[in-house]
C-alpha cells in the first residue's frame, strides 16, 4: 500500500467556503489525500478564496508567493507539490491567475470543486488545468460522501449547504458573478445530509446559503418548499438539538420562517440579517431592494413571534457618496434596533461590480473616523447583552475542550462562547448553566445541580433598549 499523500488545504471568508473546503477534503479523500496542518510537507495545497474581503486578489497573490518558496523547495527535495487556487477569486480571476501565477497547477471555482481528481489529472499531464464553469448537473449528486469517522473528527456542529448564488444583485457584491443564480438544493437531499451527520453524533446543524432564506428547493411532494417548511422537516430528524441558518436577507423573510421560530424549539434564538447601511439613499445606490423602515419591519416581525430573539447584522462603511447624514442614520438604526453582535467594513470596490465604477468616494480617513464610531457602538450593544446573562441560567450545547485544563466550552442559544470546569463527557449535550462572569465576548458558569431554564427576559431588554 502506497503512502498517503498530505493536503493542506487553507480557506478565507465565509462560512460556505469552510463548508465546501470540507467537501473538498472529502472528494480527494479517495485519492489518497490526508489533512496536514503544515504548507512544508503537503504534497497538494489549496487556497480556497473569498471575493468578499477588503483586497481579496492581493492577499491570494501574496500567498501563492509564499507557496513558490515552498514549492521550490520541495522540488529540491524530489517531491513534487502542486497548488490550487479555488473559490470565488479563482472564478472571478481564473484566467489571470493562470498568468501571473506560474506556481498555480490548478484553478477551480466554487461550482466545479467536485471535479478536482480530474482537474489535478490533467494538471500533470498537461501542465495546468482550468475549470471556472457553471455546470448544468448539480454538484453535490457526484461529490463523495464523508465517511462517519471524518464527520466525527469534526465535531458536533456542521455547516450544511442548501443554497448557492444570489439574484440580488447588490452594486458592491460579487457574488452573483462567482456563484451565479440562486439554486436550492431538493428537501430529500438535505434530509440525506443531515441524517448521515446526525448518525455520526453531529447536535447542531447551520443551514447555509447566499441568501438562504430564498430557499425553493422541491419538497418531497413535488412543491418548492420554503426554508421554514425544511425547517419542520429536518427538526424531525432524532439526533437533533438545535437548527441555525445563515446568511438572511431582509425581502425574503416570509411567514413560514416566522412561525419556525416560534414553533420549533429546535431553531435557535439568533438570526444573522445584514442590513448594510441605515440611510435609504444607500441603500438605494446598493440596490439593496428595502428601505431602512422595510428592514426595521423584519425586525419587528421576528420579535413578535420570539420575544427573546437576537440579531447580528452587517455594515459597509463609506459607500461611494455617503454623506454624514447618511452615517447618521446607520448609527440611529443600530440604535434602535440593538445588536448582539455585527460586522462592519470599510467600503473597497470589487472589479467587475457597478459600485467599482461610481465616483464619489470617501475619503480614507473620514472612512476609519466612521467605522471606529460604529464599531464602538455596536461593541456596547454585544458588552450589554453579555452582561444581561450574569444570573442567568442558559442552555449550552458544550462543543469541546478548552484552553485551561479541565475547561469545556459550549454556545448559548444566541451563539456565545460559554466555558465551564467539567469532565469531557459533556461534550454533544445540552446542558443549563448558571451565568456567573462575562469577558467580551465570552460567558463563565457553572453546571447547576438541579434542572435550569435559559431566561432571555432580561437580554431582550438590553437589545430593545439599545
């Protein structure tokens, strides 16, 4: 038997690309692929991109510049490595990768991960290979299925995709160019996923997507469902304990979502809903398709059906144009509404988008002033609802062990750390803890003796109050 050859595979960005990296890993797998987390002794290395972030393109080059040494060195050694460039800069950038990029054997983007093997096959033969399609067959029929032990390894939460692309069309966003037009995966197929992931001891599942709650993939009764009908269908499933789902936007919050978080105890408290800016005529000029009362509606709506419901966010910052009063009123609106948490940028244009060509930019400076202002606010938003938790008692799902010795961390309902001292046997279960010291982002308690109850009362009021 052949030694195993070693993948180090490193991913960028969201959280579809640290799902799709895991199915890369398990489509080489086959191959006779095995993790290592050293670039030295890998004999294949993957870059899986993200257009997302502030100078996306030139981080990715940068590393491929690191990658040549190591490659370089490699050869010196008698071993060949080959590098591969994947995700949404390698489908935005294919072809200029190849060119600038000597030390790239592979480019694939996001849609055509699943033809790797074949890419890496003609890679040795042909010198490089290049695949940025977007496939008419679906992608995840023909990617391999992790075995049980893989889904173990990675612990009791796991990211399963229903979602692709966006037809949103926001002017700053390249996702509709890398990941194309919103596709939903079939309810069957999701249900396939989730069963094999719950068999193997995963307690959590996040739905993901570009815009997930556009979900419409074809139920079982040849109807397109919506998310909130895959959620009933997929809290049946035993093993389950708790159901996320990320990334939202705020035109496709219909009532089926709704009535799923008041209904299904297993879907969590905590919806990730990026609003981007407070001021109309930015969001006007992103094309983001809802005004800031829309988007404050959303909000309104979710809370009466979930009183003890949370809610991140995402900002840009310094949007070509925006004014002071434009900031303004982003500040106001995190104000009202109230966030456990947010991420916020300063704006970069992305080539290829319309906001790359508008003219009235922001000034660096007035930019990092902006963005310190909101930071700030929103960091007293996440403090007070930290804070609201001391002497409280939260359900935990404990995850794994800590940094201290004897130390096991778990999540509330609302996604924040929480560590106690306790034995590792915990680890998989849902458990109250009582709430007795915060840090900034992070809860400490203890395992009371007796049964406790999560009392989200108070953290409720610390969000509407601002």
């Amino acid at each position: 038997m052949s030694a195993p050859r070693k993948l180090h595979i490193k991913s960028y960005g969201c959280q579809m690309n640290v799902y799709d990296a895991q199915r890369m890993v398990d489509t080489l797998a086959p191959e006779g692929f095995v993790e290592t987390a050293s670039v030295d002794d890998a004999d294949l290395v993957i870059l899986n991109t993200c257009h997302i972030r502030e100078k996306a393109s030139e981080k990715v080059y940068s590393e491929l510049g690191r990658l040549r040494v190591a490659k370089d060195e490699a050869a010196r050694r008698d071993r060949r490595m080959d590098v591969v460039v994947a995700g949404c800069v390698a489908q935005a950038e294919g072809e200029e990768i190849i060119r600038r990029a000597p030390v790239v054997d592979v480019v694939v983007g996001p849609q055509s991960y699943h033809n790797l093997p074949q890419l890496l096959a003609r890679a040795r033969t042909e010198g490089r290979a290049l695949d940025t399609e977007f496939p008419v067959e679906d992608k995840f029929a023909r990617l391999p299925q992790p075995k049980p032990a893989a889904i173990r390894a990675r612990g009791i939460s796991a990211f399963v995709t229903v979602q692709e692309g966006c037809d949103k069309f926001c002017t700053f966003c390249v996702v509709p160019y890398t990941r194309g037009a919103e596709v939903s995966r079939p309810v069957a197929r999701i249900v396939e996923d989730v069963t094999r992931l719950t068999e193997s001891g995963v307690r959590e599942i996040t739905l993901i997507g570009q815009n997930v709650n556009a979900y419409h993939g074809e139920g079982p009764d040849g109807r397109s469902w919506t998310l909130g009908r895959l959620l009933h269908r997929l809290a049946a499933i035993p093993g389950i304990a708790r159901l996320r789902y990320s990334t939202s936007h705020p035109r496709d919050v219909d009532d089926s979502l709704l009535e799923a978080h008041r209904d299904i105890p297993a879907v969590m408290p905590y919806v990730h809903l990026p609003v981007q800016s407070g001021s109309d005529r930015i969001l006007a000029a992103m094309n983001r398709r809802h005004t800031a009362a829309e988007y404050r509606h959303a909000i309104a709506r979710f809370r009466a059906h979930r009183a003890d419901i949370a809610f991140s966010s995402d900002f840009i910052v310094g949007f070509p144009g925006e004014t002071e009063e434009d900031f303004a009123a982003t500040l106001a609106l995190v104000g009202q509404i109230g966030y456990a948490g947010a991420y916020s940028f300063k704006y970069s244009p992305r080539p290829g988008t319309p906001a790359a060509d508008m003219q009235e930019m922001v000034a660096p400076a007035t930019m990092d002033e902006r963005l310190a202002r909101l930071q700030d606010l929103i960091d007293r938003q996440q403090h007070a609802f930290n804070r609201a938790a001391l002497g409280t008692t939260v359900d935990v799902l404990f995850e794994r062990t800590g940094r201290v010795p004897g130390q096991i961390v778990g999540r509330t309902p609302w996604l924040q750390p929480a560590h106690v001292m306790a034995s590792d046997d915990i680890i998989g279960q849902v458990l109250p803890v009582a709430i007795t010291g915060h840090e900034r982002y992070s809860l400490f308690g203890t395992l009371p003796a007796g049964p406790g109850h999560a009392a989200a009362g108070a953290r409720a009021a610390a969000l509407n109050g601002g």
